[in-house]
C-alpha cells in the first residue's frame, strides 16, 4: 500500500477512540450510538482485472501526491528533477504508430465532405459515450448532485437513463451493438422494427442512416428489369451522356423491392430523399469518377407516386411534413432567385474564412463566434466562395372541372429548386409531387390575430401534361378507370380499351355518338354535330418546325333566346375534358388572355395566365359573346387561331401557350335572328371574329304545330322520367305502360346513345388516335372550295377563306377519330364537306338559301354504302 494510505490508515487508528461515528440503531437495540470498530467486516471484494488495477494505481498516487505536507522540491539540487531522463518512459509501442508520410491530401468537396461527416459521427459519438458514464464511479447519494451540474434540466434519473438511451446509437441497447458503433448497420428486418418516440428519430440514428444509405445503393446498383438489365444503371449512363443533375426513381419499384424505405418515404421524405442524393452521387461517380466537377449534387426525383394522392382542398394539417401528390393548373410563375445553399463569411477581425455553413429553409445560418480568433464578430459573409441553388415559385390552382359547385378555386405554392425552375409555365396543368410544408406568414398572423403559417409544396418532381420529355416520366401504370388525380385524365384498364375499340366498330357509331350528345335537349341536330366535331377535335400541324396549324375546332352557336343554347354550353362544361367556363359581360380582354401584377412578396411583376391560358388542351366555352366589349374581342384574335397569347406589359415579353378549341354563344341584333338579312346584320361580329370560327350554327325559334307537339311530350317526358327515377316505389311496368309518351324521343333517338360517363372516356380516348389524310379525295376539297367562294362572292354574305378549307379537313378528321380509325375515309370528309356546307348556307338570307342547297346538293346527299 502507498504510504499516504499507511498514513491514512494509522491516523484512523489514533482518532477511533475520540471520533465516533452516530449510525442509527435498529429497532429495540439498546445501543444508539456505535463505533466504528464495533461494525460488521464487509464482505470480500471482486478480484480487480489488470485495467481496473492500473486506475486504481494511479488515483493512489494522485492521493499521495494530494496529501503530502511538503509538496514537492523542485528548487535547489532537485530544480531538473523532472528533467531527468528515464529509459522506461522512452520505449513506445510500434503498433500506435503511423509512419506513413501522407503529405498534403488534396480532396475535393465531396472527399472533404466525407471525412468531415465521419469526423463528425464520430465525436457526436464520444461525446454522448462520456455523457453516458459520467458519475459511473459516484455514489448513489451523490450521483443526483452531479448530474445537476451537467443537466440544466435536472431530469429524474431513470428519465435521464431513458433519454441517453434514445439518442445514443440509434435507440440501440448495448447488448445489440458488438461491433464498431461508428460502423455498425441494421439489416431490412431490423430497420423495420421502429424503437424510437416517431420514424423521423429513428431515421436519424447514425446505424439506421447507415443502413438505409446501404440498401439504397443496392436498390440502385442491383435493380434489374423484366430483362435483367440494371434498371438504373441505363439511366446513369444517360445522366452522364446529357450532364443532367437529377435521377428518376420509380417508386413502384421502390416499394417492390424495399416496401420499409418506400414507406420511410412517403412518411419522413425530407431524410430520406437527403441520403437518397448522396447515395446517387456515390453511385453516379461508379461510372463517372470526375462528375462532381459538372455537378456537385445528384437530386433523386420521385417519379409514378401514389400513395398520397390528393386535390388542393383535401390537404390538411395531418399531411404536413409527409410526400404528397396534388395537380393543378400553373396560374403565376415569378423569376429565377439564387437561394444560399452554403455560406462562408469572413471575420473582420482576423480575415479568416469561417463555414461552410448549410443554410436550411427553416432558420437563417447566424455566426457569432470566430473559431481562430475568439472575437465574436463582426462578421460578412463572402459571396465569392458562398454557393447557391435556383429558386423559382409558382401558383397552381385546382384544375377546372374538379371544383365543387358553388365553390372557388383553391390555390397553392409550389417551390421549385436546382434544375426544375422554368419546369411549367401558366397555364399548364402540371403534377407535383413534393413535400407539404408550412411557412411563417406574418400577414396572416396579423390578419387572424393570432399564429397561423402558411404551406407550401416543395417540389421534388413536376410532370407536365402532354409533355414529350422524359425527364418525368409516368406511363399508364395504372389499372383503374377512375379520373387520375396526378393529372386529372383518366386511366384505362385492357378491358375498358377493349370496349371502346369494340363501340368504335359499331354500325352507326357516328350518329350514336352525336345523339349521346346533350341527349336532355330536344332536336338541334345540327348543334350537336358541330359540339360532337369540337369535342373530339382534329389533329395539330407541325409544318417543317416552321408554321403550326391548329386542330382545335371553334364553334359559335347564334340564335334566338330560349332555344337552349346556354345548356348545351353547361353541358359541354360536364362532358369536355378541361373545360373553362366564362361569360361575355364576366369577363374582360385579360380575363380572357392573361394579366400581369406586381407580386406582394418579391415585388415583381409575374403573369398571371386568363381563361384562354386555364383552358389550355381543353375547352374554353364563352356565353354571350355578343356582350362582349370590341376591345375585349380583339384580344382573342391570336388566340383562336395562332393559339397563343402575347403578352408585352410591365416589361414582360413573353407568349403563353392557348391551345383550345373555343364554343361560344351568342344572341342576335334585337334579340330575334331576322331571316331576310345576312349573318353580318344579325350580330355584332366583326369579319375577323366570324371567320375563325369553323362552325357556325344558327338556331331559329319558328312556329311549327308538329314539332312544337313532339317538343312539348319530350319535355314532359324528361320530367317524368326525372320523377320515377327519384321515386323508388314505382314497379317499372308501370313505365312501360307509358311507353307512347317516351315514342316522341325515339325521333332524335333512332340510333340509340351512350350512357355520359362512358361517352367522357371515349372522347378522352380518342384524342390519342392521329388520323391520316392520305386517302381522301383532293379533288372534290379543291372543288367544294372553289364553289363556296364564288357563292360568298355572289351572295354578298359572309365571306369563305383559306380558314374554312382547314375547317374542312379539321372536321373530317374528328369524324375519323370518333371511329377511332387511323386514317380519314371517305365518308369521313363528305361529312365534314356537308356540315361545312350547311353551315355556310344557315347564314345566309331566306331568299338565296334555297337556291344554294339545290347548288351544292350534290355535296350534301347522303351517299348509299
């Protein structure tokens, strides 16, 4: 034993007669008082192992050296005591030894940012292993003390236990962790047994990071297709070819083959989608080593998610944080930011460059202490070595057809960052899918009078509809016939696509499909021809990437009030896929194309795209137009014809995209169409206006005994078919007894129609067939041309232009897709050839219109099959 034990232990023996120690007696022992020789022998201690004995050396000579009187000597002859050199001190193991001259490593940002992270891990490590056994030694009674001075908290002890035990390793318990804690990994089943308060605590454990970094590698790097080819291996190599900075993930294939990591997905995706960027760049520099000299980061896009597929107004506050799916159609889209992505600064003090720093979106990056010189500031931060990303937001809004009536719009703001910025512009119906976030909004706090944030989506991938890129791709992975909400059209299954091929070669598909059309209005046949030709559309022109030709087809409906001209345009709005609905008096020129404001955040003047713009591969159907101001007419122009809108405001000078077919009605001069006079002095149309219009129908409210009759029981049969339809009591022989009634809808009914919800699939379903010209008759276009403009010109009427010939092959072309044929027969154009004919000839004057239908019988005779 030491000698200041000895010394110890002799002044015990001095005192032990003087100095007692009071111990409690227990109950009914006379003695109250003990002393401490009069104590049981404790029992004998575990033999100590050869490290616990070398720390139990070393507290006995820190002890000695304690409790010497004298200290030590170090003046007179023992001044270089401690000088003296000891040959036992002077032999080192060779084994902890590093020999190796490394010299000056040059590493780029992603090796300094490895080792930096590993540094890291790994004194976040042994920081909590020293918190975890400090006071190991104390005892009980003084181990609350000491905790006390370390917490500022001054949790309960067993708190304190189970609170290290959450955060060290990952919620792992010691005994599960044998190997190299800093290297130690979790296999899928394990990963999937969740031991933490939420998913995002047990993700951000180092060994379950670790793991999820491992299998997602192997998820990019193993992943075959039906071939056994590396799935993604292919799209790394096209990464590389085209220098893009953003790899497609199929999340199908993600729950396929690791359905744990496609739900940490869908639930914590800001952690997840982090790992998954740098696993991609690891995997990207496997066959590009020199990549990071193009791009310093890979961002994974989440491409064909389904499970949180939503509208604008089903997000709520459960959804914050979590991958969600929404579309909508781009209503404003501001400029291009730089946003911090990693910031240095610069002490003025001692001019050393502090960082990098990562700025997040949540809190601004503040530096208030220099690490070199102690100083704490002031500091500025450097903008040569800080780096950004692009930073770009939009607003989508729901797209049309999916608002409940009575309702408004619902909007959203979408962030777009790196490489999707200029993604979609307004008017385009766009997917995102993206994180749900909230955001400090001051001005709702202000206006609710107490905290409300505001969300927003940030984007990880956007889709835009019709586009012919594949940088997002998503194909029909779909087996449902239900309206797809990632792009609000539908997906068909094999079966429904065998029926529609079946409906399409039905003998008198044509007729059916034109009298399925508004089936509740009686007669106007030739109103639901033209809406049945718009509906299903012709095929746009590419001329040599020079000069496009439309295929959209324009129909206006002129005539007098109560011939149910606004209802058929209300059921257009039902039946089109994407149809805008708007009025002539409700809306202005820039309601119609676009307008541009000043944004109330960033102060600048953004685009905020019309009813043209919304419409956009749809539909746009204008009641009244005839209210319509000219100069609010004139705006249109290019719209119904180039399809585009060009916008020079505010020093904008941009054009939008109006890519729809425009239905519009409207009322004659005095509220009554007057036979005798020509189109032009019946409406309030200028030439410019009347001639984009492909078809024109005019609708008369004559007095005709027999059809005034068939009209009144057709009426009066729709209400009650209404009736017994909401009643039901009624036996349905009791409908059958009424049959005479129902007799007198047979006569626009001959051929039969197609049940509405069928017939908004079928439309949609044709417009993926292109028909082909190269089968129809030339020569009698170029005649019945030739003879519509030498009438024009005798009538006096409205004129015929190279616009009514385009007419004519548009039509033709909608007719083929209505049979979902590939090519254009010729039944087709001499359909197209009659409506285009009788169109003409409805806008002419009572006394010339006779003589024209004997004119251009020939064009309009049915031909015998």
């Amino acid at each position: 034993m030491p000698n200041s034990r000895k010394r110890q232990a002799s002044h015990l023996d001095d005192e032990n007669d003087e100095d007692a120690i009071p111990i409690l007696s227990s109950p009914g022992s006379p003695n109250d008082v003990y002393q401490i020789n009069n104590l049981p022998p404790s029992s004998p201690g575990f033999p100590l192992e050869e490290d616990d004995r070398e720390i139990v050396d070393e507290i006995d000579d820190l002890d000695e050296g304690a409790n010497e009187v004298d200290g030590v000597d170090l003046f007179g002859d023992n001044m270089f005591r401690d000088y003296k050199k000891l040959d036992k001190f002077d032999h080192y193991d060779s084994s902890q030894i590093d020999d190796n001259d490394y010299g000056d490593v040059d590493l780029d940002i992603g090796g300094r940012r490895e080792v930096d992270d590993l540094l890291n891990k790994r004194d976040r490590f042994l920081q909590k292993d020293s918190l975890r056994n400090h006071g190991a030694f104390l005892d009980d009674e003084d181990d609350e003390f000491a905790f006390d001075d370390l917490d500022q908290n001054r949790l309960p002890r067993q708190q304190r236990r189970r609170r290290f035990d959450h955060e060290n390793l990952g919620m792992l318990s010691d005994n599960e962790i044998d190997e190299d804690p800093l290297t130690y990994e979790l296999n899928l089943e394990e990963l999937s047994e969740i031991k933490a308060p939420s998913i995002r605590e047990w993700i951000l454990s180092p060994p379950v990071q670790r793991s999820i970094s491992r299998e997602l590698r192997s998820f990019l790097l193993e992943y075959t297709d039906e071939k056994g080819r590396s799935y993604y291996g292919s799209k790394i190599k096209l990464l590389g070819e085209i220098n893009s900075e953003s790899l497609e993930v199929n999340y199908q294939h993600l729950i396929n083959s690791k359905p744990i990591l496609a739900f940490f997905l869908s639930t914590s995706p800001e952690e997840i989608i982090t790992l998954f960027d740098q696993v991609a760049i690891e995997c990207v520099q496997l066959h590009y080593s020199e990549y990071a000299q193009i791009h310093s980061d890979i961002h994974v896009r989440i491409t064909n998610f389904s499970p949180n597929l939503f509208n604008l107004r089903e997000l709520r506050e459960n959804h914050l944080n979590s991958l969600v799916k929404v579309s909508g159609v781009v209503t404003r889209r501001t400029g291009v930011f730089p946003q911090l992505k990693h910031v240095k600064f610069d002490c003025s003090k001692c001019g050393v460059v502090l960082g990098p720093y990562y700025q997040g979106s949540n809190q601004e990056v503040k530096v208030s202490f220099c690490s070199n010189c102690h100083s704490r500031g002031p500091f500025k931060m450097n903008s040569e070595v800080t780096t950004y990303s692009n930073y770009q937001q939009i607003t989508i809004q729901e797209p049309p057809g999916t608002v409940p009536a009575g309702r408004l719009p619902r909007h959203k703001d979408v962030i777009l960052l790196w490489d999707l910025v200029d993604m979609a512009k307004p008017g385009q119906l766009v997917s995102v899918t993206g994180i749900y976030k909230n955001s400090y909004n001051g001005y709702l706090n202000a206006k609710n009078g107490f905290p409300v944030f505001a969300t927003v989506i940030e984007a990880n991938s956007i889709q835009v509809e019709g586009s012919s890129s594949n940088l997002f791709e998503e194909r029909n992975n779909y087996d449902n016939s239900v309206l797809d909400k990632n792009l609000n059209i539908y997906r068909y299954s094999e079966e429904e696509e065998s029926l529609f091929r079946k409906i399409s070669k039905e003998r008198g598909i044509v007729d059916k499909l034109i009298n399925s059309i508004a089936p509740s209005i009686y007669g106007h046949r030739n109103i639901k021809t033209a809406i049945a030709c718009s509906l299903f559309g012709g095929v746009p022109k590419d001329v040599n990437g020079k000069h496009s030709i439309r295929g959209d087809i324009n129909v206006l409906v002129l005539g007098d009030p109560g011939t149910a001209k606004s209802q058929i345009l209300k059921y257009v709005e039902k039946t089109a896929y994407r149809a805008v609905y708007s009025t002539g008096q409700g809306a202005s020129g820039v309601g119609l194309t676009a307008s541009v404001r000043k944004d109330p955040v960033t102060n600048e003047w953004t685009l905020e795209g019309g009813a043209l713009v919304l419409a956009d591969k749809g539909t746009c159907i204008i009641d009244e137009f005839d209210k319509m101001h000219d100069r609010d007419r004139t705006s249109i122009h290019e719209a119904m014809e180039q399809q585009s809108i060009s916008i020079s405001k505010a020093g904008i000078v941009t054009t939008l995209q109006a890519r729809c077919a425009v239905i519009a009605a409207a009322n004659p001069i005095g509220g009554k169409y007057n036979s005798t006079m020509p189109l032009s002095q019946n409406v309030d149309l200028t030439e410019p206006i009347l001639s984009r219009f492909d078809i024109i129908c005019i609708v008369r409210d004559l007095v005709d005994p027999v059809e005034d009759e068939r009209l009144a029981k057709f009426v009066i049969d729709s209400h009650f078919k209404s009736l017994m339809a909401a009643s039901k009591t009624r036996d349905s022989e009791e409908i059958e007894d009424n049959s005479e009634m129902s007799q007198a809808s047979d006569v626009s009914n001959n051929h039969g129609t197609i049940e509405q919800d069928v017939l908004t699939k079928y439309i949609h379903y044709s417009k993926r067939i292109k028909p082909k010209l190269n089968q129809m008759d030339m020569q009698k276009v170029s005649q019945v041309y030739a003879d519509l403009r030498k009438q024009s010109i005798g009538t006096g009427s409205m004129a015929i232009t190279v616009r009514h010939l385009e007419a004519i092959l548009r039509i033709s072309e909608s007719f083929a897709r209505m049979r979902l044929s590939e090519f254009v027969s010729s039944s087709d154009l001499d359909r197209a050839i009659k409506v285009s004919v009788d169109s003409f000839i409805g806008t002419q004057k009572l006394s010339v219109r006779r003589q024209l239908q004997k004119v251009f019988m020939k064009y309009t005779l049915p031909r015998r099959n």
